[in-house]
C-alpha cells in the first residue's frame, strides 16, 4: 500500500464487516455507517442466524419423533415460543457483540445512521440525534437487499409477514400460509411446521425452488408432502385481505378460484437490493433497471473509488459470497492484486432433508447444450444414512465427458449443507473422478457417499452392483 487510505463501508453484514476488517488489517483508516443499532445486518439479525436457531430446533422435534419406530417414545413437545425467542435473540447478541469486538480490536470507527452520497468523495449520515458528513477516499457499499412485497398486500408484521417477522413469532399459528416456494419460504414453512402449524404453500411457478435440480427437488418435495398440509403449484395469489383475527387469501389455479383463511400468510416471493435511497445519482454510479449495481470482478462499480459488494451486486444473493467480495474489494481498495473469479459458489437448502449443490446444475449444463457424464449413489446404499434412517438421500457428480474433471455437484439429504464444503473445494482444485474415489474417506459417514460416486464413474464401486 502506497499510502493509508480513508474507506467508508455502508453497511455491516457479512460482505461489510468482512471488507471493513480485511481493509484496517491492511493499515487503512477505516468507518462503517450502519443504521441499525446492532452489527451484522440481515443475515446476523433478521435472516440467516435466526432462522437455522428455528430450523434447529425444528429438527430436534422431528428427530425425536423419527425414534418412536426404534423404540424410544418421548412425551409431546411443550413449546414456548417465549424462551424460543430469547435463545435465538441471545445467539444474536453474542454473534453481535463478537463483530462489535472485533472492530474495536482493530480500531474501525462505527457511525450509526443511514448514510447517502452527496458526490463520489462525500456522504451524508443522519440519524435521530444529528447530521454528519463524512468524507472519503474509497467507498464500499454493502447495503444489502429487503424482502419484495405483494403489490395487493401491506405487510403488518402481525398477520401478513415477511421473511423478517416471521422470524419474531410470540406464538405457533395454528394455521400459516407461505407465498414462493423458494429456499426462505420452504425453511420457514418446515421450521413452524415441526413446531405445530398447520402449513399450506403456495407457488406460482410448475415446481419448487428454481435453479435446483429437479431430480435433487422430487426428493425434498416428498418429504414435504408428508410434512406439510399442502403444496399448490401452478398457483397465483389473487388477493389478500387482513381480517384481523385471520387472513384470507384467495387463489387461482388451472382457472379454478378459492380462497381460504390463515391465522399467518409470510409473503416471500424474492428480495429486492437496497440501493433506492443511497443517492447514487450523486456519484453516476451504473445500475441495472432492477436496481443492482453494476461492478467488475474487483467489485469496482463504473466510478473508480466506489465498490459495491453482495446482495446489491445481483444474485447469488448469499453471504458467503459477500464475505469473499468484501475481502476482494477493501484489497483491491488497497492496491493489492486482487479479484473474484470463484469457481463455485455453494448453495444450501436448509429444509429437512437439507438440499445443496455447487457447480453447474444439469439444467445449466443442458440449457447451454454442453456435454456430461452424471454419476449418483443412493443413500440406501450409505451404512451410515442407514443407521440414522435417512435413506430418501442421494449424491451427484456431474463430470467432463473426457477428462473426468468434476464440474458441478448435487446432494439431497441430511446434512448436505456440511457436505457440499468438499464438493466446492473438489471442483475449486480441479479434481477428478479418481481423486475423489482414491481418498480415502472415514467410515461410516455420509462424506463416503461423495467417494463411492466418483467409483461409480469409475466403475470400481464396491457398495453397488452395476453390471
């Protein structure tokens, strides 16, 4: 670094605080503004940490119904959505106060207000107790991105949710609807469902969570069948109408209409980037007509020394993604080279049983008419999915015709979140079939699953009879 640089970073999720860490650990002078009291944004506080407190719990209740068949029969669960609550806002609190530390260990100075360009070197903070400018030499925008709203439907917070109060819940519906069928509204669905609700979803679309494989989607989608009380594909919300003491919403499908009534309806139907209210006018910063930024592979938007990271930048809307586009940017920032070129970027279904994949998806590769070779194992084969009765499972590899190189990987079942991990790093160092088949992997797990298909396309699996 030439010389210590003033960096601003507007907002403190996982893209920002990352990109603020990695910026002072370099030796900048660095301030973020975040205009909410707490650190973390969206993920720590309203997204992705509550929600798997839920959907932990949720699975605790499920296995211990799943054990009555072994034998071992538990009382029915008493929920207390109160103490429910104050765990998962303490999980917060500790996670929050850990980023809080970790900024005055490196001394990033915190402004708390909402922030807006005045030009591409200044900007505005104001908060209920004063104004403020703050001037810089580099700035990264990480503002995040908000739940999309029904055009028909005023979310309260009370009845109609979105994915944020959904999340602060003081006590089990006894009846919910979740409007979109993708990852949120699925993990929202199986989270209440476990702890009671008698859950509908609805969809608009002929299947459930686009830009998954659908042969990974059957597998889930069976499992909800039975968990849920109904899935309507092929389903438009006409209207909802708040009756204070219910919901009534009203459907289209196939030209049929009907309507029923829910004490809860959670609109999640996809999210939107915050960027409308950060003045970029002032700076001539490039936007998409859906409001994203538009930025290079230094995270680097079309003015210089302004950087936009995650959810702002366009889809995969994901935190992992963030944390790596922040650390790119406050090195780019600070004259180290520096891009994002991943190969993959995970993804992961939190629902029960879980869904991830990395890589390309047999419909990208089909959709671009590229060749492959697709080998599966099946969990009924897994001594270890065996022992836990969670066979409904499978694992995929997709790989280059000729070199056997993996390109992408699908796994459906329990604990495919911790999976994938190795998957994305198989493909991030180029491995091939017999890599994977030829490391040995411990016994009896579910990360054999993912060695035992590569034998399959090796044709040295032991687990399977193949003729």
């Amino acid at each position: 670094m030439s010389e210590k640089n003033k960096i601003v970073v507007i907002g403190s999720g996982p893209g920002g605080y990352a990109a603020a860490f990695r910026a002072s650990d370099l030796g900048n002078d660095v301030t973020i503004i975040e205009k909410d009291t707490s650190l973390g944004g969206v993920c720590l506080n309203r997204g992705c940490i509550p929600s798997k407190t839920l959907l932990h719990i949720s699975k605790i209740i499920d296995e211990a119904e799943s054990v009555k068949k072994f034998g071992v029969t538990y009382s029915e669960p008493s929920i207390d959505m109160g103490k429910i609550q104050s765990w998962k806002n303490r999980v917060i609190k500790k996670l929050g106060g850990g980023i809080k530390l970790l900024a005055k260990q490196r001394n990033v100075n915190i402004v708390k207000g909402t922030a807006s360009f005045i030009s591409d070197k200044s900007i505005r903070v104001v908060n209920e107790k004063e104004e403020q400018t703050i001037n810089f030499d580099k700035c990264i925008i990480a503002t995040g991105s908000r739940p999309i709203n029904l055009p028909f439907a005023e979310v309260d917070h009370e009845n109609i949710l979105d994915s944020t109060s959904a999340l602060s819940l003081k006590e089990v519906p006894k009846s919910m609807l979740v409007v979109g069928g993708g990852y949120i509204g699925l993990e929202m669905a199986t989270a209440y469902s476990s702890l009671g609700a008698k859950v509908d979803v609805v969809e608009f679309l002929p299947r459930l969570l686009p830009g998954a494989d659908l042969d990974l989607v059957k597998v889930l989608e069976k499992t909800l069948q039975k968990k849920l009380n109904n899935i309507n594909l092929n389903t438009k919300v006409t209207s909802i109408a708040n009756l204070k003491n219910s919901v009534k919403v009203t459907m289209e499908s196939e030209g049929k209409i009907f309507s029923s009534n829910y004490d809860k309806v959670l609109i999640s139907v996809g999210r939107t980037p915050n960027t409308d209210n950060l003045s970029l006018e002032n700076t001539g910063i490039k936007v998409t007509k859906n409001g994203f930024i538009e930025v290079d592979e230094y995270r680097r938007t079309n003015i210089d020394n302004i950087f936009a990271i995650g959810d702002v930048t366009g889809n995969p809307m994901l935190a992992h993604k963030a944390t790596h586009e922040g650390k790119v940017a406050a090195e780019v920032c600070t004259n180290i080279p520096s891009a994002f070129e991943p190969q993959v970027i995970p993804a992961v279904i939190f629902t029960d049983p879980e869904l991830a994949w990395a890589g390309k998806t047999e419909e990208e590769l089909k959709a671009e008419n590229i060749d492959y070779e697709k080998a599966e194992f099946p969990w009924q084969a897994s001594g270890k999915a065996i022992a836990m009765d969670r066979t409904e499972g499978k694992t995929k590899i997709l790989f280059e015709p000729e070199s056997k190189r993996v390109i992408g990987v699908g796994i459906v079942g329990c604990n495919a979140s911790d999976l994938i991990g190795e998957a994305a790093l198989s493909i991030e160092m180029g491995c091939y079939s017999e890599d994977i088949a030829l490391t040995i992997h411990p016994h009896p797990t579910l990360t054999e699953t993912f060695s035992n298909t590569a034998e399959v396309m090796e044709k040295t699996i032991t687990d399977l009879y193949i003729p």
